[in-house]
C-alpha cells in the first residue's frame, strides 16, 4: 500500500463537504428505522416471547441491531455511491490526475464508510438508550463494535464494488449476501441453540455474526475469549477484502 | 543565449497495449518547455493513452516517460503535484458548485484553505465564471462547464497543462475564449500540451505539433514548417472526377503537389494564383468553382496518411 494520510483526508473530505448539503435528509431515517425495528420486532414480536437466554426479547434484539445498523451504514455507501462515483460522475479519473493516488482513494472511502456507518450506528445507540435498553456505562463498550462493523462491510463492499462489471449486481449483494446475513446472524435467534454443532464451525463464517457478538458482550458486560476472535475476524477478512479491493481499483482505473 | 531547458515531457519508445490491440506503438515525444504543444490526431489515433502515460494513469507496456526530468513509473505523486490535467469529458460534481468544485479539487494538492480561497477567486476572474461561481454545476451551460473544468486543472498553478481535446463541442464563441486563456497562459510560461482533432485549433494555439495515426507519431514539427515540407503554403480545391484530375495535372507546366479525397482534388504551390489561372484555363468553359485558399494540417494529415482527420485512425 502506498497511503499519504493527508490526500486519502481530502477523499473523505470531498464526500464529508457533499454529504453536508443532504445530512438533514440522511440521518433522519437513521433514527426512524430502529425505532419500527425495536417497536415491531422488540415489543411486538416480543410480546409472545417470555424470554430468551434469562433476558426479555427486546434486550437480545438490542445489540444484534446495532451491528446491523453499521453494517447497512458502511454498505449503501461503499455499493451505489462509490460505484456511481467510478462509472458515472468519472470521480476517481479527476482525483488521479492530481498527487492523490489509488490507494489514498481506497483510504479516504474506507474511512469515510465507516463514518457512515458511526451516523447509523450512533443512531441507533441514542434511540436504544432513550428506550432504555442501554446498560450504562458498560453498553457505552459497544459503541466501539461499530467503527469495527463500519471496517469489515466496508472492506467487503468495495472488494465487491472495485470487481462488478455492471451495477444490477447490487441487488444480488443485498438480497443474498446482507439480507440473509441479517436474518441469520444471531440477530433475531440464537443460532448457537438452533444449529446443530458442527454447523457451528460453519456459521463462524459468517460476517455479521462477529460484530453481534462482540456488542452482545458489551451488553451483556460478559467478555470471553471469543471476542479476541471476533476482533480477530474483522480484521483478517478486512485487510485480505482490502488488498483485493486495491488491485480491483489498480486495474480498473490504472490500466 | 540562455541555456536551452531540457524538455518538460520526454517520451522514448513507449508502447502502450490492451490485450492484442497496441494504443501506442513506439512513440518518441519531447515537449519543450514553455511552448505550447499538440498531439493531431483522428479518434483512435492513441492520443488520450499518451496523456494518461504522461500524467501516470497508464503504465506504458515498454518505453520511459519522463516528466519534469523524472520518471512518471516512480515518481507519479510528485509529477501530478506540478501538472495539471483536464480531461475529455468534464470531471465535475454536477450537484456541488463551481467553487466547491474548485476547493475540493484546491485540497486534493493539500493547498491550505486561504490558498485556496485566493486561488479560487483568481481563476474565477481569469476564467470569467462570474456569479457562475456560486451556481451549481449541473445548472451551468456546457461552456460554463468546460472552463470550470479548466479551472480545476489550474487549482495548482501547473507548470504543465494538460487538456484533452479542450473545446471538442463547444460553441464558436467559446472555442475562442478559452484559446485566448491557453494563449495568455502560454505567454505566462505555462508549459501547455493539448490533444485535438481540430487541425484549426492546433494551427492558431500550437507552436508545435506531433501527428499520430495508429499510435505512431507520423510527424513532428511546428505547424508551418510541416505544411511547407510536405505541401506548399497554398491550395486550390475543385471538383472533378479521377479522369479529369488526371488531364488537369498532366496539362500543367510544372508538376505539383496534389491530393485527392473524393470527389475534390487539391493542388498545392506557394504562390497559388498562376495555378488558379492554369487551371481555369484548362477547365475551358466549363467555369467550375475553384477555391484558392492557405494549405493546412488538415491537407499534411490527408497527404501523409491517405485518410481524413474526421475517419477513424
């Protein structure tokens, strides 16, 4: 990787100066969605639940959509809006005829995503702890998990994003690789009490099982080794997606 | 006599291909310094992958290219910090404004805010964007458009502009302002590069000009020199068919110059008017229109390559 931390700082800017012009209509729905989520699934749907693990419903759901919401956060922005800025707004060929460099527009994304996933993240965080479904100060533990979620959706999408020869493909991104992770994360059940145990192995696999995890425990205020795995997963898979992502950009916007 | 400075771009047998096809076959290319600088060529002929090998967004499959005397392969960072480039199709934020345009592009060369600002209100006034400035690009007009997009390239005070075909479906009116820019430009000490397929727009700007076709460089020299090595100063055009052309040419004293392109046939000599009257002479009462007018590049591309600059290369 050649990065100069100060021209991948202009990318983030130059998405950071566009997205003020729209924040108002961007971060409002951040905080209507969890709402529905909590107030449909939480105390709808959980109202025919007595318990699950020693905790209401609600309280399970909690954390489980706090990763969700960083995951959703990265994602939009690494999928449509940075494929709308190579193909159509030519975005990338403009910045690569000044000093900033491939690598600094995979940086300057990378981290703007994850900005974006803190917007989501963050609001959902308020809107859970005005519901009072935050431990405090202990969940305050789980506000890192974001960032972290932020990184590793954001390294998946842009591996997916920098490859893809057309933009229909989306809709096979999210429909079967986010929605079903989604479902199928530990968010809404626990997978570990419905799964048999060598398909456990398997599910580990799965990349939103790490962060609902690891905000779980910071729920929960219960850390054992298996957050070291975890953190672990995010940032293996982050870093091999992000050296694929950087020879798809490389290719595509330096042949 | 001051030191000759060594040139700004020094291309040495660069090939560029993608997959079978060659873009660029073993071009040779020096762009002296302080001059202004053309690349003529049909469409295909490989002058945009010469540009990008210039400013580094292309690695030349064999060859060096040397910007500012270092080579873009290693150094491409620092060689695009003093180089500024527009592109054939403009790179702009269509929902930002012009000068919010202007200030992120200001900060990818790391120019701190106040440069920015002052260089912001210099280019808008060089440029005449006026109140355009603070108006969102996707409501200015293609004119507007390209001299913002000329503005950007201009955010680093380049010793090198580069501009991909600049006034490529422009109105006349504004072909002919941003010239005067590019001229003043020029006349400031800025190096300037352009690639065109208007062999009007590389005749007024250019002091120099490479001709490529099928990414080899096919000539090499400034505008006049190439029309008068290879034709004479003067043409005249007619038309007839190939029978005709061939009783007219054989009915002159002295062989001269020709080309044909369809119908039309062009002879050329340096002081036209004892051909034109030659010529009428030979036409009998037939009184066709003959047009006596300056040879161009135009006629030096027809004459060295057998097709048209607006035929594919």
């Amino acid at each position: 990787m050649d990065v100069s931390p100060r021209h991948a700082w202009s990318v983030w800017r130059r998405n950071a100066t566009l997205y003020r012009r729209t924040w108002k209509f961007n971060i409002l729905p951040n905080f209507f969605e969890p709402v529905f989520y909590l107030t449909a699934i939480g105390i709808g749907v959980g109202a025919y639940i007595s318990e699950i693990g020693g905790m209401r419903y609600i309280e399970f759901l909690t954390p489980g959509l706090l990763a969700v919401a960083a995951m959703h956060g990265a994602s939009f922005e690494v999928t449509y809006n940075v494929y709308v800025r190579i193909h159509f707004e030519k975005a990338y060929d403009g910045m690569l005829t000044t000093p900033v460099g491939p690598d600094d527009i995979l940086i300057g994304e990378l981290l703007w995503s994850m900005t974006r996933s803190l917007f989501y993240g963050g609001g959902f965080f308020i809107v859970a702890a005005l519901f009072g479904l935050v431990p405090f100060p202990g969940g305050l533990a789980a506000l890192v998990v974001i960032p972290l979620a932020g990184l590793l959706f954001a390294a998946i999408g842009l591996a997916f994003t920098m490859r893809i020869p057309f933009i229909d493909l989306f809709s096979f991104y999210f429909t079967l690789f986010l929605t079903p992770l989604f479902l199928f994360s530990d968010v809404f059940f626990p997978i570990r009490e419905r799964l048999p145990g060598a398909w456990l192995i398997v599910a580990e696999a799965l990349p939103l099982l790490h962060p609902v995890r690891l905000a779980r425990s910071a729920f929960l205020g219960e850390w054992g080794w298996v957050a070291l795995w975890d953190v672990g997963y995010i940032l293996a898979v982050s870093a091999v997606l992000l050296e694929f992502a950087r020879r798809g950009v490389r290719k595509r916007m330096m042949s | 006599m001051p030191e000759p400075k060594p040139p700004v771009v020094s291309m040495r047998g660069v090939s560029k291909s993608y997959g079978r096809s060659l873009a660029v076959d073993g071009l040779d290319l020096d762009v002296p310094a302080g001059q202004c600088f053309g690349l003529l060529g049909p469409n295909g002929a490989g002058k945009t992958t010469t540009l990008r090998m210039i400013y580094g967004a292309a690695r030349p499959s064999a060859g060096t290219v040397a910007v500012f005397g270092r080579d873009v392969a290693r150094h491409g960072r620092a060689v695009r910090a003093q180089l500024g480039v527009t592109l054939q199709d403009n790179v702009l934020i269509e929902t930002a404004t012009a000068r919010e345009n202007m200030e992120i592009f200001g900060r990818h060369y790391l120019l701190d805010a106040e440069t920015i600002a002052r260089r912001v209100g210099t280019l808008v006034e060089f440029l005449q964007l006026g109140a355009h400035a603070d108006m969102i690009v996707r409501r200015l007009s293609g004119g507007f458009k390209r001299r913002l997009a000329v503005a950007l390239s201009l955010m680093n005070m380049p010793e090198l502009l580069i501009l991909d075909e600049p006034t490529t479906g422009l109105d006349p009116n504004v072909r002919q302002g941003l010239w005067s820019r590019i001229r003043a430009l020029r006349a400031a000490g800025t190096t300037v590069l352009i690639t065109t397929h208007y062999m009007d727009e590389a005749e007024r700007l250019c002091d120099r000009v490479v001709i490529m076709t099928r990414g080899r460089a096919i000539a090499d020299d400034a505008p006049a020199a190439l029309i008068a090595a290879h034709l004479a100063r003067e043409a005249i055009e007619f038309d007839c068919d190939e029978a005709e052309g061939e009783r007219f040419l054989a009915g002159l004293d002295d062989a001269v110059p020709h080309l044909r392109t369809g119908d039309r046939l062009m002879a050329f000599a340096d002081d036209a008017g004892w051909l034109q009257e030659a010529l009428r002479a030979l036409d009998g009462g037939d009184r066709r229109p003959f047009v006596l007018r300056p040879a161009n590049l135009e006629d030096v591309f027809l004459s060295l390559s057998g097709t048209r600059l607006d035929e594919e290369g």
